[in-house]
C-alpha cells in the first residue's frame, strides 16, 4: 500500500496502538489489587481501547483484519498481565499482612489520641514482627511485586520508628508550669496537638484514617510551627529550649509525609541497584572466591588459612560498615552474607584442629573413649559442611535430603556418646552439637530462595 495513502482503519489502529503503548508502561509499574482505583481507572481504559479496535471497518481486508487483530490481543494481554499482578498469590499475601498492620493500629492507636499511654512495647513487638515477616515475602524478581513489598515495608518501618520515639520519650514531657511564663500554655496545648497529630500519621500510614490526607496534616504541622514561632520567649532560655524541643518533634514528622510519592520510583524499591546491597554483594562475590579456594584443596588448609582467615575477619569488618538505614531487607541480607563468611571460617578452624590431631599422631596419656568418638563425628561433619558450602540446590532435591539426613544422623549419634562424667568430653560434645545444629541452619538458609 502507498504508504502516502494509507488506509484509514490503519492509521486509527495505529493511533489506538500509541495509546496502548502509554498504557503498557502504567501496566508494568501497577503494584495494587483489584479493589484499588488504579486497578479500575487501567481496566476501564484498556476495555475502551478494545471497543474502538472493535468498531474499526475492516472492510474485509486482510491486512487490516490482521492489524486488528494484533491489536486486540495486545490489549487483550495487557488486561491479563494486570489481573495477574492484582491476584498473584505474593500480592495478596503482601495485602492481608498490611491488613493485620491495619487491624493492630485499629486497635491500639485509639488511646493515642488523648495524648499519653497509648504507645506500648506490645504494640512495638507486633509491628516488628510484621516486618519481619514482610522481608520473607518472594517477589520473584518481579518489578510489580518489589514495588509493593517495598511500599508496604516503607510504610510499617515509618509507623515502627514513630512508635520507637514514643517509647523512648513517651511523648514530650511539659516540664514548666504554666506560671513560668505566659507562652507555655500555648505551647503545652500545642504539644498535646502534636501528640494527636502523631496518631493521625500511624492511622494514616496504616490506611485506616479516611478522614485525614498527607497534604492536610502537613498543612497542620506547618500551622504549628507558625503559631510556635509567634511566640514571644526572649530572655527566658528554659522555655525557649521548650519550644525548640516541640518544633523538633513537629519536624520529625514532616519526613514521613513523602513516603507514598517516593514508594513509586523504581530506585527506591529495587534494592539490587541500593548501595548498600551492591556493596553486601560485592563482598558475596570475593567470599565465593575465596570458598572456592578452600574448596578445591582436599588437605592441609594450614598452609593458606593464615592469611585466608584475616581477609575473611576483614570481609566482616566490612559488613558491620554496611548501612542498612533501618531497612529489614538489607539488614537481612547483611546478616546473612555475615553468617556465610562465618561458616567458612569454622570450617578452616575445624580442619585446621583435625589436621593437628592427625599430625600428633598418638597421644602420651590415653585419650578418654568419649572424647575419641566425638573427634570421629566432627571428622564426619568437616565433610558434610564441605559439601553443604559447595551445594546450590534446592529444598526438593534428593542431594539436600541425603545432607540433612546425614546430618542429623551425626547428631543423634552425638546424643548417644556417654561422657561416662569426663568433663572434657561434655564440653567437647556440646561444642560438636552446636556446630553440627549451625551447619543444618546454614544450609537451611542456602535454600530458603529468600531475596531482596
């Protein structure tokens, strides 16, 4: 076709297709559910394009058969990503642990409101554990499901640290009386304000205040601050410090008023480009080679474990530099490249003692049968963790279960040894017990598939 002439059927097709494009992108960074009005405001859109593909003539004509029909089932896909994402099972388990936040601030954020008393330690607790449990949710490396773990932690951190200030100070103290001067009347019924206007922020960051908005309360935070700087304490440094100390927890405020506009861009939620991780994984990346090391030398690991056992102190030192800005997610994955960096160092500390046992050959005072025993499990355990540090499998595979067993087998054989009263044989077998229970933790959390 004379492309000066085309069709008119394909140019709206075409036009329709640019408005589809627009719409893809909106599709690929929805993190919500069904019951959201963005969900709705897309779907609406997207069913529209579908009725103008529909209307478009065809006239009969192959090739304009064939475009619409392209076009249809791009809409048609887009529709089907979009449900995908509102019900995938890891969205709704986000959801309904954001509905427990919900609940748990429901119920405790009442009494706030009139000011002390309304923050306790078990309320703390319970968001902490929300949290925690946040971080276990998969995402599956999918951008829609980070953005909405990131969003839900970022909100429940804000609400945890709030809750954190309030436990540490319980809320402002008024520490003058009100004869001192005639400013701190205001400023008390300011304070007791504020102390409302923090409950409004956990419900509001919870979702379960629709009477409040962002824009409002920042609008009555500034409001504060413009009636606090009215005042006139000049030359009256305790109530003048008293100010200051309100207009401080008034600011501390302000930073969590942002939260819902920064939870949308993709650098915030995807941790693989946060600094913090590249510099966990940067420091992954040089354990795996030095695991690799060791790995490949069957004996005498004496004769690298010098300098080999200071880098790794040294990988640790690092880790505690690692920021992790109260972030679970990070700080997990900080704990746990910090326990892997310490199941290798145990393993060269444990091969280094059999290797010295070995090269000592038989001691001069008879060794207790206990104490032999237990010295024949750790041998056994020195190659079940060699192994568990060189396994990348999964939970399912037989290679985990053949581990595990063996494992626990070296435990109950452990169980079993009669110290017969020798000391050195009890303390020698709670040590072997404990290091036997670590390797089992550690290639538990190798095949975890946790993420960030």
């Amino acid at each position: 076709m004379d492309m000066g002439n085309q069709h008119a059927s394909i140019t709206a097709l075409q036009e329709i297709q640019r408005k589809v494009k627009d719409l893809e992108h909106n599709v690929a960074s929805f993190s919500g559910i069904q019951s959201d009005p963005e969900y709705k405001k897309l779907e609406k859109a997207l069913t529209k394009q579908l009725f103008e593909i529909e209307s478009i003539d065809t006239e009969g004509k192959g090739n304009i058969q064939q475009a619409r029909r392209r076009a249809t089932e791009e809409v048609e896909r887009l529709i089907r990503e979009l449900e995908k994402t509102a019900n995938h099972p890891c969205r709704l388990e986000i959801e309904n642990i954001f509905k427990e936040v919900q609940n748990l601030v429901a119920q405790q954020i009442g009494p706030v409101y009139g000011g002390r008393g309304g923050i306790t330690e078990e309320f703390e607790e319970g968001i902490q554990n929300i949290l925690m449990r946040l971080t276990q949710v998969k995402t599956q490396g999918k951008a829609s499901l980070r953005k909405a773990r990131y969003r839900t932690l970022t909100k429940v951190l804000a609400i945890q640290e709030i809750l954190e200030n309030c436990l540490k100070q319980q809320v402002l103290a008024l520490p003058l009386s009100t004869d001192a001067h005639p400013s701190i009347s205001k400023i008390n019924t300011v304070m007791c304000e504020v102390n409302k206007a923090r409950a409004s922020l956990i419900a509001l960051l919870a979702g379960v205040n629709e009477c409040e908005t962002y824009r409002h309360l920042s609008c009555v935070l500034s409001g504060f601050i413009a009636e606090l700087d009215a005042l006139d304490v000049s030359g009256h440094t305790d109530v003048r410090t008293y100010r200051r100390e309100v207009v401080e927890e008034i600011n501390s405020l302000f930073k969590y008023l942002d939260i819902e506009e920064e939870a949308h861009f993709t650098s915030a939620y995807d941790l693989a480009k946060n600094q913090s991780i590249v510099q966990i994984e940067v420091i992954r990346k040089r354990l795996a080679e030095i695991k690799a090391r060791l790995l490949e030398r069957q004996s005498n690991v004496s004769e690298i474990h010098l300098g080999t056992k200071s880098e790794l102190q040294s990988l640790i030192a690092q880790l505690d530099e690692v920021s992790v800005d109260k972030n679970p997610c990070i700080r997990e994955a900080r704990r746990r490249a910090v326990v892997e960096v310490q199941t290798v160092i145990a393993y060269i500390d444990l091969r280094e003692a059999l290797e010295r046992r070995h090269n000592l050959g038989n001691p001069v005072n008879p060794e207790h049968p206990s104490h032999i025993a237990i010295w024949r499990v750790l041998g056994n355990l020195s190659e079940l963790q060699r192994e568990v540090l060189s396994f990348d499998g999964r939970r399912a595979d037989k290679n985990y279960m053949r581990l595990e067993e063996l494992l626990t087998k070296q435990l109950l054989l452990l169980d079993a040894i009669d110290s017969q009263g020798d000391d050195r044989s009890k303390i020698a077998r709670k040590q072997a017990v404990k290091f036997a229970n670590n390797i089992l933790s550690y290639l538990d959390m190798k095949t975890d598939e946790w993420e960030y």
